[in-house]
C-alpha cells in the first residue's frame, strides 16, 4: 500500500464513492490506486472547472462529498469559479491536488507555484502533506472538513512522493460535526420579535431550505408571516404538496420595495441580505431603514430544526394546506422563456433535478414549475457562470435514477461547454437546454444600471455574442451528444417530451433570437 | 472622465493597445470607457483562461503588454492556468480584475472572495485600487511593473467605485525599466570557465533567445561550445539563416545523459536547469555529478548582450555560418506527427508564429522546420495545457500581417476550446492544427514512468479521450470556424497549403487514431 492507496481507501472509508477527475503527471498514482478501490467511481472530464462543479453538484445532491483530482496550481486554477459556487453553497468536496514531490519543490519547476495561496479563499480547510501516513491522516481530516458545518470545500495537496511513497495504514473514519440545534433564547426571541411586528419576515438560506424546513416554512407562512429565501439556493425540493417561500429580489432597489414596511427581519440558516452588486447611489443592504433583525439561526447551525421550533412558538398549525399539482398549457407560437418553462413544467418526470444557470432566462421556468411534479433546484450560488452542465454531471452521477435538466444562457454554457463531452461518455440523463440569445443579455442591464449611459461600439461589442453566431448543435453533436435546435414553442415542447421519456444525454437549443 | 477612463487612458498612454476581455457588472464602466479610447482594441472571448492565454500570445510578439479585463475572484480563477504560463513566459501582462465597490467588500456578497490571495502566485505586482485617481497612479505602475526586468502578468484590481467616481486626472507615463547589462566579470568568469573545460555547455533561457543572442550563440558554438536552449522558450526565433541551439531534454535521465561529461555549464537567462516533474529514483537538478555551474546573466539581466560579450572574449568569429534554407519533400502516406510537421515546414509563410501546444505530437514539426522559412516559436513555458489556441489569438493581434499556426494536442485544445471562436469574430489569420490521437498520449507515458504499474481499467479510463471521439471539425463550424479532417499525409499537405495562401481562420484535424 502506497501513500495514494491509502489516501483512496481512506476516502472511501469515509463514505467518498465518487472521483471527477483530470489527472497529470504528479497524480499518476492516485489513478493507479483507483483500481484497487473499487468504492471509487471515476469520472473524466476534460477541463477542471467541469470538474469542481461536477463535485459541487455531486456534494448537493449525494448530502455527502465527491473528490476531485486536480493537476498542481494551474490544475486548481481552473477549477476556482465552480469551487467559489461550491464554498457560497456550502457543497461538501473535498479537492486532492497533486503537487511537486516535497524534495523537488524547492527547484521552482515549470509547474511549481503556491497552491496554498490559490486555494485558500475558496476551501474551508486547506493542508498539505508531508507523507504517505500523513496523506491517510489529512484525507480523513479533509472529509470531517468538507462537512463543516457549514460545509464546503475542503483541499488536500498532495505531493507526489507522499503519493509513491509507502504507507503504513490507513487514515482513520472521522465521524462528521453535526450541525448545533437553535438554542431555546434565539427561537423565543424570534417568536417575541414577529408576535410584536406589524410586518415581519423569515429570511431563510440554504441550510433552512431542506424538505422539513420548508415544512416549518409552510406552517409559519399560515400565522401570517411573509417567509422568503436568498435569491440563490443550493439546493431547493420544489414542487406541488411542497412550501415555496418567496424569493430575495436580485436587484437591490426592487429588493427593498418589495421589503417595504417589513418591520422585523429573522434570519433562518442566512446572513443578513446584500446587493449582489454595488451600483452608484444604491442600498448595499437590504434591510429596509428601521426594520429589526434577528438571528433564529446562522449559517452554521440547524436552521430547519429552528423553524419548526419557531412554528410551535408561534402556535402554527400542524401542515399547511398543500399546494395541488397544476401544469400550465401547452404552449403554442414564439418560442420564449416562458413558453420553455411551460414545457419544462409540463413533462419533467416526478424528481427531476434542474441545474439552473440560465441567467437572465430562467425565471419563466422558475414560476412555471412551482406546481409541477417534485423536482430539485439547484441554484448559481456564487455567482461564477459556467455551473449548468458540469453541475448536471454530478447530479447525473450522484442520482442514476432520476432525469437531470440543465438549464443555460449561452454565455454562461460557453464558459465549461466540455462538459458535455463527460455526459456523452458517461451516458448520463441529462437533458441540456441551451437559451440561446447571442448575448450577454444580463450585462446590457447592468451596463445601464452602473450608470455606463448607452453602449457605444466598442461596449456593445463586448455585450454581443451574435457574431459569429454559436452553433450549439454543431458543439453538441461535435462531442457526442445529440441535439436539436427549437424555433417555436410547439416544437420544443415536442422535443423536450421526447426527452423526458428517453434516457440519456440530450441537447436542446432554444432559438430565442 | 471617471476612475474607468483614467485607467483607460493611462494604459494608452502608456502604449497598451489591446484589451482581452470577458466583463461582468463590476467592469461596465470600464467596458463603457473603451468607446472613448479609440487606441485601445477590445477583444471580447467566451472564457477566462482564452483572456490571459491571449495576453500572454499578445506580450510575447509585440514586446508590451496587453491589459485582460477579468471578473472578480472567479474571474481571475479561470485565467490563472494561462496567467502561469506566463509568468513563466516573464510576458509583459496587465490585469484588470474588477471588484466590488471599495464600501461593499466587507458585506461579503456572493462574488466576493480574496482576490488578493488569487492573484499573488502568478502576479508579478498586485495592488488593489482605493480611489479613482489612485487607480489611475497604479494603472501606470502595473504597466511599467509587467516589463520586469523580468517581465510577467502585473495586477490591478478595480473596484467598481474606482471606477465609476470622478477622476482629477490621468496616471503618469512611466519608463520601463532596463535589463542591466552583465558584469565584466561575470562574462570574464565565464569565458575562463569556458576555456578551462573540456566539454563545456551554455545554457539559454527565453531571455537569451531573441534574434541577438542567438547570433551571439552561433558565434560561441562556432568556438565548440555546446549551445542549448531551455525545453521551453517565450519565443524563438527560428529557420534559415538562424542558429538553432540544441534543447534541454524534457525527461531528466535522458537529460542526464545528454549532458554526460559536461564540465562546465554557463546559464544565461536561465537558472539551474530541473527535472519537470520528480520520479522515484530520478535526479531532480539537470547538472551532472561534478559539473561546474557559472552565472553569465541572471533571467532579469540582459543574456543576449552577455552572450555578445562572452563570443568576444572567446575569440569567436564574426559570425556563424547560416544554415541554407532547405525544406522537406512532399510527404506521402499514412499520416503521423512527422509528416504533418513537413507539410508545415514546406508551406508556412516567412515570418510564421507557431503556437504551440502540441505536447507528444509537436517534435516532427520542430525538428522538420529548423531550415524552413523564418518564423517564430511560441512554447509552453508553465506546462499548463491549454494556450495554443488563445495564444494564436494574441499574436495574430499583435501581428495582423503574419500567419499564425496553433498547434494542440487534442486533450489540450479541449481546455480552452471557446478560443476558436475569437479566432472567427476577429477574422484572425490563424491555422489551428488538432493533433486527434483520442487520448492523454502523455499521460500513458508518465504513468509507467511513475512507477505506478500497468493501468487497469479504472486507470486506463482516465487517460483515454477516445469514448466518445471529439469530433474537432463539428465543434470548429459550431464556433463559427471553417474546418477539415485528414486522415493521410497527402490530403493535409494539399489542405495546409491551401490555409497558407487563404486568409482568415481554419482548423485541421490530424486523424492520428
């Protein structure tokens, strides 16, 4: 047993079934050692930032981490955008990163640089090891991290020799931190604080957002209280039968009148509310003036355990009246965001899982399917576009029996596009849906809302993505999957259909302009 | 004129010409400047790691930086791979990594992450702005920080308010400094070491290799001084009438014995040559047992001057007598790296850059096109994969008037492989050759290498890219880029010569497999 066997079966031990990878020269043993644990799936892709957020949706969905394998600094490097989603969605993964043999490191090779500096601002813990027994030690440490709470990623560099070298054992199983449940002071204090609002409000993150939280969520929302999410959530079970809180509005300004007169603000499992951007003469905080906040429970503690407590507090009734299952029409003429979302909500199976980085264009699905079939929906969280397709790769791997739909402005689908080449190979239920604008749409809002004025030529050129125009079929079929391009509602919803009752990976190009 | 405009215009006035950029929000002001700096050119790409693998391509032909426009922490993430090769390259580069407003950091929103740490390990200079006019003073800095000597990426981070608050004035021009010349001594030191050796060697490094130093070179081998260059150059200079040092062998034991009974060896512009990566068992410095090592000119001092003085005072000839332009016959047959690199030899026009990025499949085109036409040789100086095709499109804007040829592996060209469709939106002259042998060629190398045995089945899927085939020439009209296969010598000898005298961009796949 080398230090990569036992750092493998040490990972496994500890519940990590699945590896995406792209490995180099310093990684090779690890590889090697992927043979001799067969717990370990392993999983190709061709770029590591399909590799961070495979891991990211993996982590979402599977509640436990995946490990990636990443080549040295630059390997990582690729990987931060979808790693940043993952630390702001708080994905359990743990990131192996080869690195120099420890002797060769001083040498300053071609590929040496400071992995440590890279990786910190987006891993929760970082470490590297000093040998084989070392490695086995760090690789348990690391899959106690990624659990936090709250979780994230946890990176574990690995140099080549503590890899090739000889291990003496095993590390060891590391049971993982629960999340502290709310102190009985917090909820009595948010039960005191609503009883006395004229308007209050539950603000709830992520962590407040799991199957019994949006129970409690539903039984509070019936005493009255307006009960809203962060705009991004990692993951959200949504469906008919199932409380759907409100959700933060992106921009600030609409933000804040949409909390107008909110007296009291509790925090459930969030922090309070920012702007996502500053904009010049505009609220970073969205907290109306006035309004009192109070903390029922932080991001790090059991958010859905403090809200059914705050529901009995408050003398909530048992369940809230249900929402029945309602599917829109089908949809009929131009094809637009809307008459996608109708479709989506119209035939995904019962527990889809969607993986949404369709910026400016989801949100027609978004309201379509709130009284759909039971489905999961995996928000942006961070912020770093290019999570849609690598994210559905690891749901795809995480859940083999449920249908995956990707859902993707083409700005964002460019970003990480070998992706798609994973879930050709992998074979895996993902259904792509590519909002096809040829344009940075969300920018040209911004551009205005920054106080830019109009876009001259040059601007506009660097908003525009219409010329040349993508061929997401021709990219599609060009790395094995198959494709079609939609340009009226009947057609897609036909197309979509057919893809819901068929298996494997499919790509659909909406033709919105 | 804004904080935006300030910064614009010190780039320009301080001879920055071209802007890589893929902008979020917290850029708009600074995309909203480019309409009014008429000598800056925008180039718009899909992905980061295209932004900074064309800056890179960029400062290596034209010898001054080019400024990337980069979002946030994520942004910067996906540039970093390209934004190690150059600095490894020592390329003139300038970042401008937007960031939150200066009064919105410390709420944490979700791009928010520590730039700083992100950008450290591959920036020569970082600074993050605090006002409008400091942006503007550090705008200048940067330029002048990423000429060194030596040269390398220099980052400015902008936050928005930067930008978009009134500006007094612009940044100064500042000088770039000098490389300083070498020492009488040091050159006396090695021309002693030199004469006293019986098998003396001097290695070049990128510094060393511009079309002086190899001059100079030419003269010292003519006195029977081995010549060898780093594996790995920025840039060289190559063909006809051009002395070609011999190279630096990439795995360490045939470097070792290549280098078997060097006495001497001389470093300009370079540092002790090192192993790549480390092997159980492999030496990790690249000098013999007993070999002495003497200094002529450190990587920030001028080598190619040092070079000129060593030939001096060794007595050497004027000059070197020039090889004769001589070129490979028509290849015929099966197609492999070899004759693909005498198609490339026979039809690139004088004054071709090569892009390379070719990893296994590059060597039949170095070594075929060392008589052929002048050109210029662009390598991968940081091992990250990924930078043929963004390269190619930074130099063909460097240099409009030359052709351009990139070529990539196929694992490599799959990292960055949006890149393509700059190539079409700018209408560059770029040829990107795809070496498709459907698998990390390399890999299956270093895997036995490391000692890790046979690959089994869970292995040997990590290093096969060929279930399924990428299928380059669906993906290249996907991107907007005209594109053909060739499965034997003749078909791409006939097809490459056609894309030498057309304009415009095209890709070759070579069917390797």
């Amino acid at each position: 047993m080398n230090g990569a066997d036992a750092v493998m079966q040490t990972l496994a031990d500890n519940g990590v079934r699945a590896c995406f990878a792209n490995p180099g020269t310093s990684e090779m043993q690890f590889v090697a050692a992927l043979d001799r644990e067969p717990r370990m799936r392993p999983v190709l892709c061709l770029f590591e930032g399909v590799v961070s957020g495979a891991a990211d949706g993996y982590g979402r969905m599977a509640g436990h981490p995946a490990v990636t394998l990443l080549h040295l600094g630059p390997g990582y490097g690729n990987s931060v955008a979808n790693s940043h989603n993952a630390r702001r969605a708080f994905t359990p993964l743990v990131n192996v990163i080869g690195d120099h043999a420890t002797y060769h490191q001083k040498y300053d090779a071609p590929l040496a640089s400071d992995i440590m500096s890279l990786a910190k601002p987006n891993s929760r813990w970082v470490k590297s090891a000093k040998s084989a027994d070392d490695a086995a030690d760090l690789a348990a440490e690391a899959v106690q991290a990624s659990f936090g709470p709250p979780g994230g990623p946890a990176s574990l560099i690995l140099p080549a020799d503590c890899a090739w070298s000889p291990a003496t054992r095993k590390g060891p199983v590391l049971a993982a931190k629960t999340r502290a449940p709310p102190s009985g002071a917090a909820v009595d204090a948010a039960a005191k604080a609503i009883r006395g609002a004229k308007k209050p409000l539950v603000l709830m993150g992520s962590s407040a957002c799991g199957e019994e939280g949006l129970a409690a969520a539903g039984r509070i929302a019936a005493t009255g209280v307006r009960m809203m999410a962060d705009t991004f959530l990692a993951r959200q079970p949504r469906g008919a039968g199932r409380f759907s809180p409100e959700r933060m509005q992106y921009f600030g300004e609409a933000a804040i009148k949409d909390l107008d007169g909110v007296d009291v603000m509790v925090l459930a499992g969030t922090k309070e509310p920012v702007a996502f951007f500053a904009y010049p003469n505009a609220p970073s905080v969205l907290v109306p003036d006035g309004c009192a906040e109070v903390t029922l429970a932080d991001q790090a503690e059991d958010a859905e355990t403090a809200l059914a407590a705050l529901a009995d507090a408050l003398g909530a009734p048992s369940a809230a009246a249900p929402n029945a299952l309602s599917l829109p029409d089908r949809p009929v003429g131009a094809i637009d965001a809307r008459s996608v979302g109708a479709s989506i909500a119209r035939h995904m199976p019962d527990e889809t899982i969607i993986s949404d980085d369709s910026v400016t264009s989801g949100m027609g699905t978004v309201m379509q399917t709130r009284t759909a079939r039971h489905h999961d929906w995996l928000g942006l969280t961070g912020g770093a576009i290019g999570l849609g397709i690598p994210a559905a790769v690891g749901a795809a791997v995480a859940c083999p029996d449920r249908k995956v739909v990707s859902l993707n402005g083409d700005g964002a689908a460019a970003y990480t596009v070998q992706g798609l080449w994973t879930l050709a190979r992998e074979k895996l239920d993902v259904t792509v849906v590519i909002f096809a604008n040829h344009t940075y749409r969300i920018l040209g809002v911004e551009f205005m809302r920054t106080g830019s004025g109009d876009p001259g030529p040059a601007a506009a050129s660097l908003l525009d993505l219409g010329n040349p125009r993508v061929d997401w079929v021709s990219i599609a079929r060009g790395f094995g999957v198959p494709a079609e391009r939609c340009e009226t509602a009947e057609r897609f919803d036909e197309v979509f259909a057919s893809a819901m009752t068929g298996k494997g990976p499919m790509l659909i190009e909406v033709a919105l302009a």
